[in-house]
C-alpha cells in the first residue's frame, strides 16, 4: 500500500463517515454508522491491490466506446403527460412539485 | 435442463392458428399459481392484462394479422424496467407505489413483436447484489432448489424461465446479473454489447456498465429475443447508431475454423466442478473443429476492484433522483434537506446504502484521484488486454460463475465474499463487450453450471455460434 493509500485508510473514522453520509443526504442511524465505519475501511484495504499498479501513462477509461456529445434537431418533440408525471409525485399542487421549505431555515 | 416449449415453437403455433394465445399464457398462469407461492420470481403477476393481451393476440390472427415474431409468447420483465401503469419498484421501498408514465423502449418493442407480458420480476434492490437476497420484498428461491438461491441481480427472470412461468424474460446485467443467475438457474442469459439494446426506461445503477438481456430456455430463444430488442434508439444517447446483426444464421454456423481463446492467467477460485465443466467445453469446441488458443488477460484479476468502485461511484450519482420530491416515497419533515435525509434513510436496504456510501466516499474531495481515477484507468488496461487477445481469438470461454447455486445466507454476512461472485463477469461490463451463460453440464447435487462464452463488441453472431455448439453437445437445444 502506497503512503497516500494507509493515510487515506487510516482517515475512515466515525467522523469522515458521519460527512460522507451527509454527502450522500442519507440518515443513518447510529449502528448504521458503526457497521459503514467498518465496513468502507475494509473495502478500501481490499482495494489496495491497484494501487500497486504504474498508471502514470495510462489514460482513464469513463466509458466502453469514446462518446461525443450527442446531439439532435433542435425540433420539438412528444413529451410526457404533465398531469401523469405529477401524479406520480409525494405531493404536488398547481401543476408544480409540492416540497417542504427550503429557505430561512438553519440548516 | 429445461423441458417447457420454445418461444420459437409458442410464437409458431400461435401465429397459425395451431394454439391460442390464451391456451399459451393459461398454461403459464397455471403454473405460476401452482409454484410462485415457493419461488417468489414476481413482484407483481400481471393475470388480467396477460389475459386480455393474449386475447387480442388470438383476435388480430383470427383477423388475418400478422402479429410479430413474438405472437403470443408469455414473458416476465425485471421489475426495474419501466411500464407505463404499472408499478415499477426495483424491489425497494423508496419506490413503493410508483407508476411510470412510460414504457422502456424494450417493452414497447417486445409489445408490437407480439409479446405477452406476465409480470414484473423480483430482484435485488436496485439491482444491487448476486442472489436476490438484497429484495426489500423477500428473496426468490432457485426453481432447481429450493433451499438455495437463484443468483441475482435478475434472480426472478432466471427463475420465472426455469420454472416455466414464463418463456422468456427480460433482465439488466451491470456486472453480471444476467450471467450469473442464468448460470444458477440452469437457462440461457446474454449480457448483450453495450449501446446494442437501448437503456431508455432501465432505471439507472450504473450507466455505462448497464445493459438489458434476454433469459431463454435456449440459445435459439436469446438469439430471436435479443433481435426483437436491439437497435438504435435516439432516446438513448449511449445507443450504438447501427443496425444490430442477424444471429438466426450464426445458430447452425458450428465453430469449424474458429479459434477460442483459454484464459491462462483467469483469477481462480471457481469451483472444481466450475472447472471441470468448462475444461469438458473446450474438448467439445475442440472436437467440433475450433481451435484452442492459450491467451493471458493480466488485468482480469484487477476487475473486481475497479468494478466496484466505478459501479458504487456511478450509482450514488444516480440514486441521488431518490429525494422523496418527484417519485416515490417521502418522509416528512419541517424542511427540505431533513426530507431528502429523512425519505432516503428510510426508503434505501442496507446494500443499496452501503454502495452509496462507498461511491459517494471514492468521489469525494481528496479521495477522487486514489480511487475512481485509477479505477478508470484499471478500465483502460482492461480494455487493452482484452484488444491483444482478440488479435489471436475469436471468442473467449469462461466460467459464468465460480460456484453452482448457493444456501440462502451463505454469503450475506460477507459482502466480499458475495462480490467474487461477479469475477468473471465483471471484465465484460467494463469494456462493454457481449458475454453469455449457457447451461453446460451439472456440480454438486446435480445443479447446473453455466459456461460463458464472450466475444468482441457487437461480436454476437460468434458468440452464439459458440454458445449454439456447447448447447447442442449438452443436448440441450430445444424443437
């Protein structure tokens, strides 16, 4: 393991899992955060075995074919059905998505 | 294996007139009646409309319509492919209660082929795991036996085809999810060439590995499916503007002449009967008239790491849709972020959480560079190795699996030790190759074992006439 890899292994603390989960907006309670603890460290170790590799010179790999943006006409075409899409939604009022406040909040 | 009829021979019967449509899918509701209660393969058994659409089948031939290739044919869709309607879950309870308001392109194109939709599949959530397990709806259970899994992620397609519930069905493979069960579940499931199968309507784990594929009692089956599906679709960005190649004429084709290509350096770990089995198909190959060529891959064995840290980083990108605003469940709460907190904490299983966890923490500020940055380049070197190979071979033959159908619970409270079940599946998604498992004699307690056979982007017409050769000398092919 490279001196980059162990610093970055030795950071995964209760801490540095406490901030990724509110990365990722998730809850989680306080075993969850336990076992997550445990559980990253360990994957991280096992992760190790490319970090042995010499990938200076290779170049990353996002995709299996080199895409270009894809572009078509700019023509209008069917869309999906206002009301249905919105009837799918927790709460939704006046052809809008309803959600809870968002401003004047601490958060 | 399998003893049901051939959706060849279904869509046949059907389109003269020989059977009805209804008869057909009657049949396969009877079994799903007599077995699903064991099995678990469906979130939701689409009875009535399978029913109706079935007698509009038999109306528009009685009509003198030609219906399609697919006339009749009763097949189950993973739960992860949007149906306009009708509840769509990737087995997870942040998705409860949720109706698309589109078909997936394949499910639009299956319907004109004349196809019969059964139900909606289990899996597990999000597509995230390889036995079922992970389903916030309870696990499917291997038709071959009972007390072990199907493998996953498409665990209730394999299972609805090996249990005859239905003649084919639909699953998404990310890093071997039809592979794997397939190769479990003792039928056929291609993983076909990435942008071959439109992904427009496949709810997204992780977008440039996911592909969606056929499950069939037989090679001939996968082969009539997958052109049924393929094509460009200009909804789908990632789809390859080409048309897709005949496979019919590839089935008969043999491998006289063709060099296959053995892994020297595969990772091990398969499984002595594993091994066996896949030693005994390259005799077979041999015999038939191909030619074995030894091959090294050295990046195989760095697959799974790069796997699943490209896979979890792709997935918490995609996941984050989940917030409880436009689709879904919410939990509610005094403001926004404490909603998106709340619904996902809640809403998401254990795996799915832990894969965002890991792919949030491999993106995050610092970490980038030493995780999905080397991992990409991992993809590269892949990609390189598997190009010198194809330089000499053809096509290539693998293990699907390293082991036969497992015990529930064996592998769950390891998650490692359920990842390497992905080892020889996983290169293909990387680079986005076609691979598929094909049923190829039995391991331990007679269950079966899957053989896979992979080949070069849009490769597909030797890659079945490969998968055809193991099958016919596994006297498996059906009438």
């Amino acid at each position: 393991m490279t001196d980059s890899l162990k610093r970055v292994s030795e950071q995964i603390d209760r801490g540095a899992v406490e901030r990724v989960a509110k990365l990722a907006r998730l809850e989680l309670s306080d075993a969850e955060l336990d076992e997550a603890t445990t559980r990253l460290a360990g994957m991280m170790a096992h992760f190790a075995d490319i970090d042995a590799l010499d990938l200076d010179d290779v170049e990353p790999m996002t995709q299996p074919y080199e895409l270009v943006n894809v572009l078509r006409d700019d023509v209008p075409l069917e869309t999906l059905d206002h009301d249905e899409v919105l009837a799918a939604a927790p709460d939704a009022s006046d052809g809008r998505f309803g959600v809870p406040p968002i401003l004047g909040l601490d958060l | 294996m399998s003893t049901f009829q051939s959706a060849r021979s279904i869509a046949a019967s059907v389109s003269t007139g020989e059977s009805s449509a209804v008869d057909i899918v009657s049949e396969h509701l009877a079994r799903i009646e007599e077995r699903e209660e064991e099995v678990h393969a469906f979130n939701l058994v689409l009875h009535d409309e399978a029913l109706q659409s079935a007698e509009r089948v038999d109306e528009r031939i009685a009509a003198g319509e030609h219906v399609g290739p697919l006339a009749g044919v009763p097949i189950a869709l993973k739960d992860n492919l949007c149906t306009r309607g009708i509840p769509t879950t990737c087995s997870s309870n942040i998705l409860d209660g949720w109706r698309p308001p589109y078909d997936a392109t394949v499910v639009a194109r299956l319907a004109d082929a004349g196809a019969v939709f059964v139900g909606k599949t289990n899996l597990d959530e999000f597509a995230m795991g390889s036995s079922t397990e992970n389903s916030a709806f309870g696990p499917t259970r291997n038709p071959l036996d009972t007390s072990r899994v199907p493998g996953g992620s498409s665990g209730g397609s394999a299972a609805a085809v090996a249990a005859g519930f239905s003649a084919m069905s639909l699953g998404s493979d990310t890093g071997g999810s039809i592979r794997q069960p397939a190769a479990l579940c003792g039928v056929v499931g291609v993983k076909p060439t990435y942008g071959a199968v439109s992904r427009l309507g496949l709810i997204a784990f992780a977008s440039s590995l996911d592909q969606i594929g056929p499950f069939t009692h037989d090679v001939a089956d996968a082969a009539l499916l997958l052109e049924c599906m393929a094509g460009h679709d200009p909804g789908d960005s990632t789809s390859i503007p080409q048309s897709f190649p005949s496979l019919s004429e590839s089935l008969d084709r043999g491998v006289a002449g063709l060099r296959i290509g053995r892994i020297v350096d595969l990772p091990s770990g398969a499984d002595a009967d594993v091994v066996a089995s896949v030693d005994r198909a390259f005799e077979v190959l041999a015999d038939a008239g191909a030619e074995i060529i030894d091959v090294t891959i050295p990046a195989f064995t760095y697959g799974l790491t790069a796997y699943y840290l490209i896979a979890p980083a792709e997935a918490s990108s995609n996941l984050a849709r989940y917030d409880g605003v436009r689709f879904g469940s919410r939990v509610e709460a005094a403001d926004t972020n404490s909603m998106y907190m709340a619904t996902r904490g809640e809403g998401f299983g254990p795996e799915v959480k832990r894969r965002i966890m890991l792919g949030t923490y491999a993106l995050s500020a610092g970490y980038y560079d030493a995780y999905y940055g080397k991992a990409l380049k991992v993809r590269r070197l892949m990609a390189q190795d598997f190009a010198t190979a194809y330089e000499s071979v053809d096509a290539l033959v693998t293990p699907a699996s390293p082991s036969v159908a497992f015990p529930f619970g064996s592998k769950t409270s390891d998650p490692l030790a359920m990842y390497l079940c992905d080892t020889y599946t996983i290169p293909s998604n990387l680079i986005g190759h076609p691979a598929m498992s094909v049923p190829f004699g039995a391991g331990e307690n007679d269950l079966p074992i899957g053989v896979q056979v992979l080949a070069p982007a849009m490769g597909e017409p030797t890659m079945f006439a490969v998968a055809a050769e193991l099958e016919r000398s596994a006297g498996g092919n059906h009438v």
